[in-house]
C-alpha cells in the first residue's frame, strides 16, 4: 500500500497548527517543527512570580472574534472543550481627549490562558519543538530540512509549507523558492514591545481594556479579568507600533520606564514587578496581498 504524501510545516502558532490539522483530516501525514518550547507562537502566555506569588499574562494576541461561520464552529468546539471562554471586558477607547465606551462584540480568550487552544490542536499532531529550522535541502528523494539543534535530519518530506513571519521565511526560501522569497520580502512587518505588569491589589481604574490612540501605548488590558485566571493582579501595556519600531532596539528598562510612566500618566499605578517582550514581527503595516501562496 502506497503510504500518504509527508508534509513537514514549519511553525506551530494558530496558522500552522489550523493547517497541519486541516492537511491530516485530508489524510497526509504531517509533521510540525517549532522553534519554541511549545506550540502557539503569538498567542502566548507568560507567568512567573513563586508559589507565594505567581502570575501569568497574555502577552501576544490579547483576544480573537470569529466573524467566519467555519471558525465559528471550531470557536465551539474549543469552548465545549473548556480551552477558549467569553470575554467580556469593560472596554475604552482613548484618544487623549475623551474617552468612549468601545463598541461590544464577541470577544474570545483561551482559558485558563492563551496558549490553551493552540495546544489543543497540538495534541493530535506530531511535533517536534526547540529546532529552529534554518535551512531547505531537495534532492531526488524530496524535501529535507536542517535546523540548528539538529543538523541535517533524515526525514524526506513531500512537501514543505511556512507558517511563520516573512521576513523569517525569506531565509528559507531565498535559494530554493526565489519567487515565493520576492513576496515574503514585499511584506514589511513591524515589532511590538509588551510590558507584563504586577500588582499586590488590583487597580482602581473604571474598565478592563482600553484601546489608546495619540499616545505611546496602543492597548493596556487587565489580563485578570479574563476568565478562569488566577495569581497576582495583571496589566498588560503593547506599545504602538510606530513607537515600537523607534524604540526595537532600546533596553527592556528603558522601555519599561516609558510604558509605565504611559500607563501612569492614564490613571494606572506603578506595578510592584514588570516583564518586557520585545515582538520582532508583531504585525503587517498593511494588510498583504496574498493570505497564502503555493508553488506546485
């Protein structure tokens, strides 16, 4: 019997996980590979702190909606399955003038945090994770990858799909997909710098999330205010992305100076400890032209 075409997809965010899914409900044999500790890729969560004091936060995506009536099913599906929930904060918009209550839609988290829909897909997938692959080789037996940790690996694959930021995919293809390389290299992504704030009692501030304008701060959002969270009191500070590409290369206490004097300055308070993330590719400046490529 003749065995199912192998697909290698490298990155196991939401994008790769949907598609490997979507590649072994129609019967290939797929296999991810993800440099991080564990699949999810932006939809992330951080925690720390000690068993007196822990704390976690959302510090990539801060929430999804599912406008798309195939989505929609698969948003039920993770919610029947206790890994996404309802959120329903109270919302701001701040433009430095007035503020207005933000418009109410359906509003998702994963639960108890980020990550948790993203290894749901991941349990019935194979994946192999902390191998950063930074290389595509093709002979006659089809597709082999080489990655940092492991050198050139021995698997053959039939097909090899990306499933990160562009710019990080324009390595790969740059010698074996020049025309696939020239697109990735047309999409500019921009970087974000999130701060993860910590405090002793929550903040007496009149909403949940606020989406800034006319200000350093883009978003700020009491992450415990999301369901089934637990730990210490939690805020989390993206910077826009203008002030986030002035500032990718700046110390992480710099920043952290500038974001909490930000979120001071809007009625916050000065948190008891912080963490910093720095997103090299957080987001498009616009929106591409292409959702997805593929070159037989």
């Amino acid at each position: 019997m003749k065995s199912s075409p192998r697909i290698a997809v490298i990155g196991a965010g939401i994008a790769g996980l949907s598609c490997a899914t979507a590649l072994q409900h129609a019967g290939f044999t797929v296999q991810l590979f993800e440099k991080s500790r564990g699949a999810a890729g932006r939809m992330s969560t951080r925690r720390g702190g000690d068993e007196g004091a822990p704390w976690q936060c959302d510090h990539g995506a801060q929430y999804f909606t599912a406008s798309n009536a195939e989505f929609q099913a698969e948003v039920a599906r993770w919610c029947e399955a206790g890994v996404a929930a309802q959120w329903t904060p109270r919302l701001k918009i701040m433009d430095g003038a007035t503020d207005r209550d933000a418009e109410q839609k359906l509003r998702y988290v994963g639960t108890p945090r980020m990550t948790a829909p993203a290894n749901f897909l991941a349990e019935k997938l194979a994946l192999t994770t902390q191998s950063t692959i930074k290389k595509l080789q093709r002979d006659d037996g089809g597709w082999r990858l080489v990655s940092a940790e492991h050198g050139l690996m021995d698997a053959y694959f039939d097909a090899v799909l990306l499933a990160i930021p562009a710019p990080q995919a324009v390595v790969l293809l740059q010698s074996v997909a020049p025309a696939l390389a020239a697109i990735a290299t047309a999409t500019h992504m921009r970087g974000c710098w999130t701060l993860m704030l910590q405090f002793a009692a929550p903040v007496p501030l009149s909403y949940d999330a606020a989406f800034v304008h006319n200000n350093a701060l883009s978003w700020i959002a009491r992450d415990s205010s999301k369901p089934n969270r637990a730990g210490l009191e939690s805020w989390v500070l993206q910077a826009n992305p203008e002030w986030s590409e002035a500032h990718l290369e700046d110390s992480a206490d710099s920043v952290a100076t500038a974001l909490i004097d930000a979120f001071v300055k809007l009625g916050g308070s000065t948190p008891i400890t912080w963490a910093a993330h720095r997103w090299r590719y957080a987001s498009t400046e616009t929106k591409p032209q292409h959702g997805c490529v593929w070159d037989a």
